[in-house]
C-alpha cells in the first residue's frame, strides 16, 4: 500500500517544532494574540549560507568544487543556470582580493546560526 506523498503534518509537531526553534532562538514567538506568530530571527540568505556552509563540510569534505561539481552533474542545471554560474566565477575572479580579505572582517550582523561566522 502506497502512502500519499502530500500527507499534512498534525498541528501539533508543527506547535512542537516551532516550539523548540523559539527555545534555540532560531524564530521569535509573539504571544500577544491568542494565536502565537512566530518569525525568523536570521536573515533568509544567512540561514542559507549557514546551511550551505554545513552541508559543504559534512557531505563534501569542505571542498566547494565538489559541492558545485555535484550540484551541475547531469539534468540539476539548466543551460541558462550554466551560463549565470560562469558570469559569477569571472566575477569572483575579477575580484580575489575582496573575496579573500572580506572572510575576516564579517560584521557581527553576518554571524550565521549559533553565532557562527557566515561568508
């Protein structure tokens, strides 16, 4: 018997998870409506970079060719995505002494997840 791929997840371990990212101090909680809001504490593109950085050095061994060697491997990018990627690394090439010297000087506003630094 197949189980449906789009099964709802019960309120409750939704309550339970968001629970304990307010208790992490990922999201925020505003308990003045009767209904509780929560909202992220980090920037989208920090949370990201947090994220990026992690898997990097868990599953790629903290090389980022590998990292981009994977995520171009067959159909993950399309032709137009290619060539955006290129335009980037000339970029980035243009520029290595920012790239290099910008890893030390991150303001604290750009500390990832846990206070870890993010570039």
């Amino acid at each position: 018997m197949m189980r449906s791929a789009a099964r709802r997840t019960p309120p409750t371990t939704v309550l339970k998870m968001m629970t304990i990212m307010a208790d992490k101090g990922r999201v925020r909680r505003d308990e003045s409506a009767r209904s509780h809001l929560y909202s992220a504490v980090h920037p989208e593109s920090v949370v990201q970079n947090s994220l990026l950085k992690d898997l990097m050095r868990r599953a790629f061994g903290g090389s980022a060719v590998q990292l981009v060697q994977s995520a171009i491997d067959g159909d993950a990018a399309s032709a137009d995505e290619l060539d955006q990627i290129a335009q980037m690394i000339a970029e980035a090439k243009a520029q290595p002494n920012e790239a290099a010297s910008d890893r030390g000087t991150k303001s604290r506003d750009q500390r990832g997840i846990g206070g870890k630094l993010v570039d």
